[in-house]
C-alpha cells in the first residue's frame, strides 16, 4: 500500500481541513459550524460576486479555514480573558496574524495563502496590523476576509459578550464603511446577508453548490508535488507544518516528537515490520500527540499531580490526535495506531479498556519509545534521568505496560547509538533544529 496514490490528490485540502480542526480544539470552538470554516464560506460567497477566478475562490475558502491559525502560539488566558484586553494583551494578540503567517509560509504551495493569513487585520484606511497597508494596497482577497472575519465574530459569543443576531452583525460592520472596509465589498456582504447564503450553523444550498463547482478540487493542482512521491519522503513538508503548528503551542513537544518518530522507526524495522508499517510508525510518532493542543499549557507545565478534572482533559488527547488524523485519508490507518498510543500491552491505560489482542503492534512501539523519551527527558514534574533507569523501568514493565518484544529491542539498545540515530536524522523534519 502506498500512502499517497492517485486517487488521493486531496491530500493537501484534507490537510487544512485538519488543521482547522486543530485550531478548534485549542481554542474549544467546537460547535460542528465553527467561525473558521463559517469565515472560509462567507469568502468564497463574496470572492464569486466579486468575481474572482475560480482558483483564487478556492484558496481563500482555504485561507477562511486557517487565517487564526498563529492564535495557537498566544496565550489561552487572554484569548479567552472575560472583559477588554490592556494595551499589552492586545499587543500579544494581535502578534497571530505574523506567527500565523510564518506557519503556513513553511509549505510553499500555500504562500499566497500565508500573506492572507498575515493581513487579514489590515484595515482599508490603513489602520490595521501588522504591515498598515492603506486603500488598493490591500490585495481584494483581504478585502474580502477582514470584512467577512468581522462579520462572523459578531455572531460569535465571546467571554464579554453574547453572540450579535446577523441584522445586528451587519449593522456593527456596516459603521465601518469606508474607514476599515472598501464600501464595495460591504455592499457585496450585504447583498450575500440578504440572500441568506451564510447560514450560523450550517451550511447553505448556495454555498454547496459553490463547493462543488470551485472548492473540491485538488488545491496543489496539475502541478501534484505530493503525488509524485511515494511514502514518507513525499509526505515531509505536510508532516512539517502539522508539526510546527503543534509546537507552537507546547514547544517540548518538538524534540519529543522528532525522538519518538525516530526510534519507534528504528524499532520497528528491528521487529520486521514491513517498510509501509516503518513509514507509518515514523508518521504515528510525529503525530502521536498532536491533540495535546487541546490541554491547556497551565495543566501541561503543573509541577503537581493533575486534579481529578485536568487528568480527564489529558486522557482524551490520545482522542482528539486520531480526529485529527482521520481528516486526512493517507493517514486514516495512523489515526487508529494514535488513539491507542496510551493502551497497555495487557489492555488497560487510556482512553478506554480494550482486550490485549485487539491493541496494534504499532501503538505499542509507540508507547514503550514515548515512555521511555518521557523519563529520559525533563519534565515540569521530574528531572530528566538517565537512560539505564529508563531501561529498568521499562523492564518492570514488560508484559503488563510494554509489550514484550517491543520493550526488549529498545532496552538492547545502547543509548549512544540511540543519541546517534536521533542526531543524524533530525534535519529531515527541521532543517533549522539545533539539537545541541
Ligand atoms: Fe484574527
Ligand atoms: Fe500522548
Ligand atoms: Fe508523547
């Protein structure tokens, strides 16, 4: 089986769809009609009356779905703080739109999306942030966006306020008229709001159509970069965006997840796995954690033991990882092998009992790797120790925790060739990572 073949051109729209999904898990937006993908339809409804190329309206739906994607690198506390920010947890704030476009700048199919993501706080009258464009300087696509993105948080609850009705929404944005809007564009809104093709909570016949005629299309073209390599290697630059994203919010997890990647890979094809089953543990291990952006940072970094409450938060994370990993369809087999990367050998561990026979070798290599990267590693709640306790730990455990054959190759393993492996392989997933 190979992971990308050809009737998978959808990898990469599949891929923001995912990421989207992560961004609501950070921020807890999760009702199925989220503000993202409800922004992303609005655009593509005004793009079409603007009449912008049918290319350009797919992207900027895409674009709708990920322009807050840097809001996974600012602080919960103030972006879900009840009442107005001071100067200075706006000035944090508003930092999304930069952090955000650097994000998807990492994929170079998707930069004209990343300079979007980076103005689409740009005001018409050239008060916005970050780079104060004024009037024609800023591109329609943005037009379009800002005025969209305001329209939609107005009928989104926040902490200081409920959520505006659409009349009420329309009437706020229409205030801004000609200083943070083009009067054009919020001419063409209007018109969209009177023929009720934006819909809260759903979505409408007019924009379904719309989908089926610009949207669901193969968003990397005829030009299929992805397509034309097989396995990992094809795979890299998707798996380095997913990971940066992720990093951004915990940046332990970057070193984790590389070390865990690797030497479950290593495993792996020491078990006589086939190259498939060693891509895929190398994939497992890099994502494993990837639901952990719906675990506050406060409960990540506790030094004490998580409440009652917060231990809940953390065992579903295995959960939201393999949703994640569902969205996209060479990764469907993966996304089974993360939900169960906390299972025990002997069934019990997290999310849910299951019988020893029915956890996949997989996740088992993944967990006995995690495991051992955990103790090896500082933590919030314990200093880094050494490989040989690691080993003794894990050896305990043999059989009940680990599963057996896994547990043994990793502790025959001399920690110096495990230093080296990890070493020499790091820059395929970053480029820049300074390990030292
Ligand atoms: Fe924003
Ligand atoms: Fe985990
Ligand atoms: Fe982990």
């Amino acid at each position: 089986m190979d992971l990308i073949d050809d009737n998978n051109k959808m990898v990469l729209n599949e891929c923001i769809e995912a990421l989207g999904l992560i961004l609501e898990y950070n921020l807890k937006d999760h009702p199925a009609h989220q503000h993202a993908i409800r922004v992303g339809e609005g655009c593509a409804l005004v793009g079409e009356k603007v009449g912008l190329k049918p290319k350009t309206i797919q992207r900027l739906y895409y674009a709708g779905l990920i322009h807050d994607v840097g809001k996974i690198s600012i602080d919960l506390n103030i972006l879900s703080k009840k009442g107005p920010l001071n100067a200075e947890e706006f000035e944090a704030v508003k930092l999304h739109s930069v952090y955000g476009s650097r994000i998807v700048a990492s994929l170079h199919e998707l930069s004209d999306m990343a300079l979007w993501v980076r103005w689409h706080h740009e005001k018409w009258d050239g008060t916005g942030y970050p780079d104060g464009l004024y009037k024609d300087e800023l591109p329609v696509e943005i037009q379009i966006l800002g005025a969209i993105d305001c329209f939609d948080s107005l009928q989104t609850p926040r902490m200081d306020r409920p959520a505006h009705t659409p009349d009420d929404a329309f009437n706020i944005l229409n205030q801004y008229r000609g200083t943070h809007y083009n009067p054009d564009i919020i001419d063409l809104v209007f018109e969209m709001h009177r023929e009720k093709t934006l819909i809260p909570g759903r979505s409408s016949e007019e924009f379904l159509q719309l989908k089926d005629k610009y949207i669901n299309f193969p968003l990397n073209g005829s030009n299929d970069y992805f397509g034309e390599y097989y396995g990992i290697m094809g795979l890299y630059p998707i798996l380095r965006l997913f990971a940066r994203v992720i990093d951004a919010k915990h940046h332990y997890t970057r070193g984790h997840s590389i070390r865990v990647s690797l030497l479950s890979g290593y495993v792996a094809k020491e078990m006589g796995l086939s190259r498939d089953d060693v891509i895929k543990t190398e994939i497992a291990g890099l994502l494993h954690d990837a639901g952990k952006v719906s675990i506050p940072n406060d409960i990540l970094n506790k030094v004490d033991k998580p409440t009652k409450k917060e231990w809940e938060i953390i065992k579903y994370h295995p959960v939201h990882s393999s949703e994640i990993l569902k969205k996209v369809t060479p990764f469907s087999d993966i996304s089974e092998i993360v939900y169960n990367h906390h299972r025990w050998a002997d069934g019990r561990g997290y999310p849910e009992k299951n019988s020893p026979d029915t956890a996949n070798i997989i996740s088992q290599i993944i967990a006995v790797v995690d495991a051992y990267d955990a103790i090896t590693t500082e933590r919030p709640y314990s200093p880094a120790q050494l490989p040989s306790t690691a080993f003794k730990k894990i050896e305990e455990r043999l059989g009940s925790q680990f599963n057996r054959e896994a547990g043994e190759i990793l502790i025959n393993t001399s920690p110096k060739y495990i230093n080296a492996l990890i070493d020499m392989n790091v820059e395929k997933f970053y480029p820049d990572f300074n390990i030292m």
